[in-house]
C-alpha cells in the first residue's frame, strides 16, 4: 500500500486520474440515493 501511495503522489498522471474516478464516484452519493438507501435498509429491519 504504501508503494502504491508513492507512486500516486510521486506520479502526476497517476494523481489526476484518480482524482478524475474520485468525482465520478462520489456522484453515486447524492441525498437522494443515501436516503433511499437508508430507507431500503430501515424497510429490510422492520419487515423481520
């Protein structure tokens, strides 16, 4: 892991292509899918 850490902060192309997939993924979280997950889960506990 550690290697792997070296590598992004020593490489700059490493370093914009993961924080180019970082915003990409973070796009999945909006308030709206984190409440109907959470919504999904509280439905899952309450109908066992």
């Amino acid at each position: 892991m550690v290697q792997a850490m070296e590598a992004v902060a020593n490489n700059a192309t490493l370093r914009t292509e993961a924080i180019a997939k970082g915003y990409i993924h973070a796009q999945k979280f909006t308030p709206h899918a984190c409440a109907a997950e959470v919504m999904k889960v509280y439905q899952q506990t309450m109908s066992t």
